[in-house]
C-alpha cells in the first residue's frame, strides 16, 4: 500500500521548490518506514536543487531528520514501530573492505532503501542522500535509522543526521583534537560553530573562531570559542599566530569550501598540525602549495566526509549529552519552519541570516 504524503520536491535545475504530494510505499525487505517529526535545511539540499550534487530530478529534497518509525521490513531487527530515531546517510554495509577492517564510517556501500517514492503521477524521486525528509513520511533503509532517547526534542537532535554531527566530527574524530590542544575554526556557520563545540568537547584549551561577519564571530562565542579573528580586517594567519604564541593552531578546520581559505588554514597550523576540511567544495576548485612547505612542517590534510562518524555509535552518545546539558543542540536552531516554508529558508540561509531553520511536520 502507498502512503499519499505531502512532501518538497525540486523539479528542475534552479527552480523554486514545491510543496507535491508524494506515493510513499511500504517498506520491503531491509527498509523502515518513518513518520517524520522535523528537518533541518541545510546547504546540501541547496545543492540539490542547484543541480550541484548530480542531475537525476526530480528530487524529493531533506536529509536532517528525526522522526519515529512507523513500520519495517519482514526482516528488520535494529528498530522496530515506535522507535524515535536520527535519520543518517550513512547505514553501512558490513562486508565491504573498510568495514571488514573495523573502520565502518569509511564504507564504500552504504545502503539506501530499493523501493522508490514517487510523484503522483508514478515519476520517480531521488531523495536527497538516500532519506528524502522534508515529508510526512520518508522511506529509508532500516541501517539509516539510528535509536537515540525518546526524551530528546526532534528539532534538535535531527541536526546531528548532516550538519551538526559534521562539524563536531571535524573536530573529534578527523582531526583528532585532544586535551591541551588550540584549534582554529575557519567559517562560523552551522558546521563551524559546530566544530567550535566539538573542540571544546574535546578538551582543546584554546578556540579560535575566524569569519568575516561579526555576527558569526559573536555566535562562536557563545558556542565556546575564546577568541575571535575578523578575516576581513588583516591577515588571519598572522592574527592566529599572534594569538598562539607565535606557533600557529594545533589543528584549523576549515569549514567554508573555499580554496583561498584553505590555503590560510594550512599556513596558520603549528608545526606537524593538523588541516581538516569539512566545507564543501565545487569541483572546480583548486589549491597550490608549496610541497617543501608540507615536507618541512610536517602535519597532515584530512578531508571530513559526515565528520568520520558512525552514527550507531556516535547519536546516542551525543543525544545523551543532550540531554545532561552539555551539548546545546537548540542553539543551533534559528527557526522553526513548515513544509512550505523551505524555500525562502533557503534564500535566509543564503544571506547568512540563520544557522539552521528547521521544518516541523510531526505533532
């Protein structure tokens, strides 16, 4: 049987999204279906629609979900009807090369559902990352849902399914920041002022938040940051320096995607520090560096793809902490939204105007 949902769908290259009712069947073997309760907008499924990620449209867009499972598969396990659960993009196989050698949030063959939802008309979605949640109801593979306490507000926690959980594994995992260390986060957006927490998380005693708006500048701030750098008034590197002792940071996050930054993340580290790059590129985008540069100081550049997390493991943990108080997930939500208010949170997000607006659709 098909569920008839309303959901916001991308039709075409650059065009405004639209509200459209959606065929969402019932979940097959390995798959859940989820009756989504919220969905953070984040800058993928800008890309999405800009036609950025690939052309398969109609998209059905959403991926930074929590909701509650409503039905599974005749084989499914790992969650059952009434689970409250984070939505991931990363529900890994188990069998694959990276996974046979215990490092699972590398896998090479994530899985995704195998039925499609479709338009009315029977055109077939491509969801947004394999999830497709800005809908009442969204089918994914079963691996994609992660059970977190049912305690936890949905607006908040379902940020750890993309943006969020990127930029605290910037920081925790990829590059590894540890007790003692200075960091400097460039771009203090929602995945930089993210990777500001997970440093302090971490036990970094020093957080250096770089951006070329105040207004972000102040926002790090309040997520922990110790100091500032305005990158519009000066040299950021030589700021950096200046505010380690002439050493430059133990590890800088650049969490913009932009190569004139990356460049500057790479010279303000200290000698065999860290580059971790968790902004999103275009693929046209090139750097040059010096490779005596690289040789002579030593470190290591890490790309971070979903913050090298491991959702089975990680979203428990980190709604736990939720929970006791010591990880602020609300403040990242700017605003609460309905479905047919995505597209002009996309334009506000764009003018950089908020951190994350969130659709709300469940009760």
């Amino acid at each position: 049987m098909a569920h008839e949902v309303r959901g916001v769908v991308a039709r075409a290259k650059g065009e405004p999204v639209t509200l459209e009712t959606v065929l969402v069947p019932d979940p097959g073997p390995g798959e859940a279906l989820v009756g989504v309760r919220a969905c953070g907008v984040c800058h993928t499924d800008l890309h999405y629609r800009e036609g950025g990620i690939n052309d398969d449209f109609p998209f059905l867009l959403g991926h930074e979900a929590a909701g509650v499972v409503e039905a599974v598969g005749p084989d499914v396990t790992s969650v059952g009807p009434g689970d409250f659960v984070v939505l991931n993009w990363r529900a890994v196989c188990g069998q694959c090369r990276a996974c046979r050698r215990g490092r699972p949030w590398y896998c090479f063959s994530t899985h995704n559902a195998t039925q499609p939802m479709t338009l009315a008309d029977g055109t077939a979605l491509s969801p947004a990352l394999g999830i497709g949640a800005f809908a009442e109801k969204t089918l994914v593979a079963a691996g994609q849902c992660t059970k977190v306490d049912a305690r936890a507000r949905p607006e908040a926690v379902g940020l750890l399914g993309c943006g969020v959980m990127a930029g605290l594994g910037a920081a925790m995992f990829t590059g590894g920041v540890t007790l003692g260390d200075t960091v400097a986060v460039f771009g203090c957006g929602g995945v930089g002022c993210a990777a500001v927490v997970g440093s302090r998380l971490a036990g970094a005693v020093q957080v250096i938040a770089v951006d070329l708006d105040p207004g972000k500048l102040k926002l790090a701030t309040e997520f922990g940051a110790t100091d500032v750098v305005d990158a519009s008034d000066g040299d950021p590197v030589e700021k950096i320096r200046a505010l380690t002792g002439g050493f430059g940071a133990d590890v800088c996050i650049e969490a913009v995607g932009n190569a004139t930054v990356m460049q500057q993340a790479f010279d303000a580290r200290d000698l065999a520090g860290t580059l971790v790059q968790v902004g999103v590129p275009t693929p046209d985008m090139r750097i040059d560096m010096p490779m005596i540069e690289f040789f002579g100081r030593g470190g290591s550049l890490k790309p971070s793809w979903y913050g090298d997390c491991l959702p089975s493991r990680d979203f428990p943990l980190l709604v736990d902490l939720y929970l006791q108080g010591r990880l602020d997930l609300d403040r990242f939500v700017s605003e609460t939204i309905p479905l047919d208010g995505v597209e002009e949170a996309f334009h506000s997000m764009e003018r950089g105007e908020v951190l994350r607006s969130v659709v709300v659709i469940g009760p």
